[in-house]
C-alpha cells in the first residue's frame, strides 16, 4: 500500500505513530506493521510504551510463529505498559496452551479471572474459553481444582468453580463434584452457570451414568428456572412433601406446573395458595397466574372469576391493572358488555396511569371497529387521546380507520398518512399503507390530498399508496433526495488519537484491535458525529463486536430528523445487519421462512451476541431455552442437543428457523401471531387471537395484554421491514446439507 510505504519512508515518525499501526493491521499487513512498531519504538521510546505499541508488535511475533520471541515482548509490555497486563496474560496463557503448557495456562488463567479488578466483558469471555480449553488437557485440571472459589459469587468465580466440578467429575471424585454443584446452585439458580449445571445432569441421567446427589428442593428449583419441567415436578413434589413452612415450595410447585402447560393442575395449586401473612401484592399476583391457568384451560368463567378476585386483592398494584384489562377483554368477547364498562370504570378509578387507561380504550376501540361500530369507536379513540400516552403512530392508525368505516375519506387518508410519517417502518404505518392502496375510494381521496400536501405529508401518502416517483419527488422537497451516506472519518482525523485515557479498551482500540477495544468505540467515536460513529460501526461490525456495533447505529439513529427511509444507505445498513450471510440463507431456506424474518427475531432476541444469556435461562443467538431447543432438534431427527451448542450460530439459528417455520404453519403465515408466540408462548397466543378477525396484526397487538410482548411484536414486524428494505439482493441458494454437530471449530 502506497500510504503504509509513505509512512515508513518518513526519516521522523509522527508524533503518534498508532494511525499507521493500527491502519496496517486493519488490512493485515503484518510485515509493515511490525516495521512501524520498531521504528515507533526507536524514535521515543517511553511513547511507545505509554501507547502500547510493544503489544502489537507482540501479537504480530505470535501470529508469524515466533513463540520465544513474542513471550518475551508480551512480558515486557506488563512492565512497561500496566493497563495492558490482562490482554497480555491472555496471549501468554494461549501461547502456553499451544506450547502443550496445559497447568502453566490455566494457573494463568486462574489467576487473571480472580484478580480484584473484573476483567471487561470480551476479556473475560476469552479468558473462560481458553481456561476451558486447559481443563481438558493433561495438567489442566490441577491449578483450577485448587483456586479459591467459595463463595461462589462473580460471573469468573462461578466459572472456574464449575470447571473445577467438571474436572472432579472426570476424576471420579462425585461428591466432591455434587458439592461443587449445591454451592453453585445455592447462590444462583438461574444464570448461565446453573445452566450448565442442569445440562450435565440431563446428560449423566441420558447416558445412564452416576448422579452427584442434590438437594430435592434446589435441584428442583434450578431445573425448573431453566425451563425443564418433567424433572423439576418430581422433585419439587417430594421438598414439598418433606415440609414448606414458608410457603415457597408450593408456589414455586404451581408456577412449575403452569409453564410446563398443566393449566387445571396448576390453577388448583394456585387457587389454594393463601398461607397467613402473605402480602396483598403477592395474593394478587397468585391470583392473576390462576387466571391466566384457567383461562388457558379453556375455562373462561373460572378466569373471570380468578381475575376478579385478583384485583380485589391488591386494587391498586399492578397485578390489578393487569388482571382488570384481562377481564375487559374476556367480558368484552363473551358479548357482555354491561359487565365490560363496569370493568372499564373500576379500572380508570383505580389505576390513575395513563398508559393502563389507553390501552383499554384502544381495545375497545378496535373491537367496535371489527364488528362495525364506528359510531361508538369514535368515543373510546377520543378518550384514548386525552390520555396523551399512546404512541402517534397508534392513535394515528386507528382514528384513519375509524373515518374510513364512517366513510370520511379524505380525514382518513390523512390520518393514515400521519400513521405513516410518524413511525414508517411499524407495522401499524404500513398497515395503513395497505389500506390506502386497497380501498378505491380511499386511494383516490389519498391522489387527490397527494396533489396539494405539502412535502411532508406528500411523502406519506406517496409512500403509502407505493408511487416512487412522488415519494422521490416529496423528499426531494424535504432536502432529503437522494440519500447519501455520510463520508467516513479518515483514520488520521480520529479524536481518538488526542485522548489522554490509558484505560486497556482505549489503547486496545488505538491499537487495532476492535474486538477487544469494543466497549470504548462510544467514547471516542460518538453517536452525535455520524461519520465517526459510522466509522466505528464498519470496524466493529467486521471484528464481530455486533453488539457494540448495533447499539452504536442506534446511537446515531436517535439523532436523525428525518425518517428511516430517508437516511443515507450506511446508516440503514447498520441498523439491519447480518453477521452471518451464508448460514442465515442456507437455515432460511431449508425450512422454508423468509431470512428477513429470522433476522428480524435474531435482531430483537440477541443483538445478534452469539453468547447472550437472559434471567429466564435462555441462550444463544435465537434465546433458546434448553428444552424447547431439544424439542425443536429431536423433531429434525438431531442427536440430542448440548447447552454449548446454542451458542454456535450455525446450530442457533438452524433451529430458530426450524421452530419460527412450525410456528408459521401453526398460525397461517401471521407473522404477527408468530412473533408474539415465539415470545410468550403458543398457549398464550392462541388466546389473544380467540377473538380476532382474521389475521389483522393491529387488532392483534390491541389484544395482547403483556406490555413486553406488544413492544416485542412491533420491534420484530418493524425490523422485518427493515430487513426487507435493505436487502442487498436475492440470497444464495441452500447449500449442500451437513450434520451441523461436526462443523469445524467443535
């Protein structure tokens, strides 16, 4: 390259030689990278280690195979250069696990994970991984057998302790093994660890091997927070039968019961859940989950009822809320409407925030346009204005089809416009984008106000009624014809190289290496400069920081005026990325759903984080929890499925696809239902679509009583437009199928 050979002609390096470095080995000129290093070295030396640069010359030795020389260099840069001593242990534990120096890596390791200062997140991920690794080889296991872990608390902590039990295992020490596991468990049940917990019990039970011995209750209560429910009832049965002064175990029995979809039994364990002193607040809660049990067991009497006396319970906590919105719809469905607006009252006196208000006034709204009452509808979508909550977007759609069923065109055309202009990716815009080119007199009302608009409410209509050359026209006016994309930051330009921080990400950053540097591209390459952001997020994006990179689009998204659609490719790209090309068409074509749409659910399910794990035990790119994955992986003839392996994208998304294709035929192409099925559940689902018309996703998202769900189910159908709007081009076709388990890398 013209500028690296310019750079290194200069008899004099620059002040600060890191744009170069950090340029060569961006583009994997190594050669000329450890060139610069040295000279860099050469002209000032403190510099040089105040910067870092004896890192990048360590890693670069490394890669070109001279070990000796690149511990050596990697030792140096702890002296010389502190905040970098992780980073640098890390490389010195990988080259020592090369080397065959299994125990020497590991008590590296160790040590690393344990010092006082929590190492960044990306850091501490590798450091687990090769620590893994280590375990696995002769003299692994020792050093991690012997590190400190009691009490087990802290993300590393509670890694090496499961380690250390994994090693126990493999040594025929299982009680030993067991203890580790009870004291794991004891402090957390539900995060990442006590999920590789009960998957290696799953798998000792399935090979038909020993089982270290646990607790009933604590074994119960862990494989029931991760979703296994045929081996958490038994033993929560019997903790039970041994006694539950406190209650607990019951309510934690019921609970299990209801998620494992045994509504009757559940409800009866529920409605008998009334021990002395316990709190309204958790009354009206064990109330609401027995309604929703009898609900789902299709008796809606009993629902009713349990609702009730939920909202008795504690009247004005939000269980109340939800309970009391719950029984409007159920009221409302069953054709009794007396009993409705009565519930509709208790609610407004009772629960003064504004969103509880509107939204039951939106359902109503939409019921009574459903069945043709328009006149009535006017009311209730009046009373959910006043409340001032609902989003623009909302109450602009359904005031459109209010005067569309009163036959007032042209107010209708300009509401759905609003709808439009407000939010035109939400499902609701287009929604009434399909209602101004579907209806004749509608289409023509929205020609004719398209005519005199001005340029803001021109794009709408344009957009709406699909007439290109008059959306190209209307932004245009708006200034914003055709989009070009911010031109990126040239890399001497950066402020980064003005910071005076030595934190590790900064000089991890400054140095090249995104990935690791990942959780300091805010700093210095904010959001409200978009051609540095941009810069950013091109970076991160290709070092796989998808996160990072997501969250920093959104950065600069916040900021725009004007809409989506309208901002410069770069941008839209950004806010729809797919990491993994090949692997999301081949999986979307196997089994037969749209790549937009599993993207769209990988966006809002994982940020596209590969190793995400959430509080309710799922993992993985498409937060799978553990059973439903096996389901999924049995019913595609799959050997039995590991919790690992939801953290590799090829099984992860395989999967995904697989179930969001059942849910699909399940539901009849809604891809609304589908969404909000894949969030809460089929069950639950299919209860908020017993009164629906058709597949109408905006009556369905008036429904839907989970104000998580609802925000899901608009997020997903809002990133599938997106998806679909920066599509590249037609996807490859599959390729060859494989046995996803013996990929490379395993």
């Amino acid at each position: 390259m013209i500028w690296l050979l310019a750079a290194l002609a200069i008899a004099a390096p620059p002040a600060d030689p890191r744009p170069p470095l950090a340029e060569a080995l961006w583009h994997g000129e190594a050669e000329v990278a450890l060139r610069l290093t040295h000279a860099a070295r050469a002209a000032d030396p403190a510099a040089a280690a105040d910067l870092g640069i004896r890192f990048a010359e360590g890693h670069l030795l490394a890669r070109q195979g001279e070990t000796a020389a690149a511990i050596a260099t990697f030792t140096l840069v702890r002296t010389e250069t502190p905040a970098l001593a992780p980073a640098v242990d890390l490389r010195l534990a990988a080259l020592a696990l090369d080397a065959g120096d299994a125990g020497g890596a590991a008590s590296t390791l160790v040590d690393l994970l344990l010092a006082p200062e929590p190492l960044p997140r990306p850091l501490r991920r590798e450091a687990e991984g090769l620590l893994r690794r280590a375990a696995q080889r002769p003299g692994g296991c020792g050093p991690v057998i012997r590190a400190p872990s009691n009490p087990p608390e802290g993300a590393a902590r509670r890694a090496i302790a499961l380690l250390a039990a994994d090693c126990l295992r493999a040594a025929g020490r299982l009680p030993e093994a067991g203890a580790r596991w009870q004291e794991l468990l004891a402090v957390d049940s539900g995060d990442r660890i006590a999920n590789e917990i009960v998957d290696r019990w799953v798998e000792l039970e399935e090979r038909g091997r020993a089982l270290p011995a646990l607790p009933d209750r604590l074994a119960g209560e862990a494989f029931a927070r991760h979703r296994d429910f045929d081996r958490a009832l038994p033993r929560l049965e019997r903790a039970l039968a041994a006694g539950d002064p406190s209650g607990e175990l019951a309510w934690s029995l019921a609970r299990a019961r209801f998620w494992k979809g045994d509504y009757a039994a559940a409800a009866e364990a529920l409605a008998g859940r009334n021990p002395p002193g316990l709190p309204a607040e958790r009354q009206a809660e064990a109330r609401h989950l027995e309604a929703r049990a009898r609900e789902l067991a299709g008796d809606e009497e009993g629902a009713r009822q349990a609702f009730r006396r939920a909202a008795a319970a504690a009247p004005r906590s939000s269980w109340a809320a939800a309970a009391r919105f719950s029984l409007l719809r159920l009221e409302w469905d069953a054709g009794r409407e007396r009993e409705a607006l009565a519930t509709l009252a208790e609610l407004e006196r009772n629960h003064p925030p504004a969103s509880t208000r509107a939204r039951a006034l939106l359902f109503l709204a939409a019921a009574d346009l459903a069945a043709g009452r328009a006149d009535r509808a006017a009311g209730w979508l009046e009373r959910a204005r006043a409340t001032r909550w609902l989003a623009p977007v909302e109450i602009s759609y359904w005031t459109g089809r209010q005067r569309e069923a009163a036959g007032r065109w042209p107010e209708a055309a300009g509401a759905y416009a609003e709808a439009i202009w407000s939010a035109p990716l939400h499902p609701l815009a287009l929604a009434a984008g399909e209602r101004l080119r579907g209806a004749p007199r509608l289409t023509v009302a929205a020609r004719r106000a398209l005519s005199r608009a001005e340029a803001r409410r021109a794009w709408a209509l344009a957009r709406g009624l699909g007439d290109e050359a008059e959306s190209a026209h209307a932004a245009r006016r708006l200034g914003a014809s055709p989009p070009r994309d911010t031109p990126l930051r040239p890399v001497a330009s950066w402020p980064l190289w003005r910071s005076p921080r030595r934190d590790a990400a900064t000089l991890l950053l400054g140095l090249g290496f995104w990935r690791e540097g990942a959780n300091a591209a805010a700093a210095h390459f904010p959001a409200r400069d978009p051609g540095l952001a941009l810069t950013a997020i091109a970076r991160l994006a290709t070092a796989g920081a998808n996160r990072q990179a997501l969250a920093l689009a959104e950065g600069v998204a916040a900021g725009r005026g004007l809409n989506e659609p309208l901002w410069e490719p770069a941008l839209r790209r950004a806010l729809a990325p797919n990491p993994y090309p090949e692997i999301v068409a081949a999986a979307a074509a196997r089994h037969g759903i749209e790549a937009a749409f599993l993207l769209a659910i990988v966006r809002e399910e994982s940020r596209f984080d590969a190793e995400a794990f959430s509080p309710a035990g799922a993992r993985g790119l498409a937060q799978f929890v553990l059973p439903t994955a096996r389901r999924v992986a049995a019913g595609l003839g799959r050997p039995p499925l590991r919790a690992a392996e939801l953290d590799r994208p090829e099984v992860a998304l395989d999967l995904a696809a697989a179930h969001l294709a059942d849910l699909a035929r399940r539901y009849g192409g809604n891809l609304g239902a589908v969404a909000a099925a894949y969030n809460a559940g089929e069950a639950q689902a299919d209860r908020w679509l017993a009164g629906l018309r058709g597949h109408d996703v905006p009556e369905l998202l008036t429904r839907i009583g989970f104000r998580e769900t609802r925000a899901y189910v608009a997020r997903v159908l809002t990133s599938l437009q997106r998806y679909r709007e920066s599509a590249p081009g037609p996807a490859p076709g599959p390729p060859p199928p494989r046995d996803w388990r013996g990929s490379p890398g395993t």
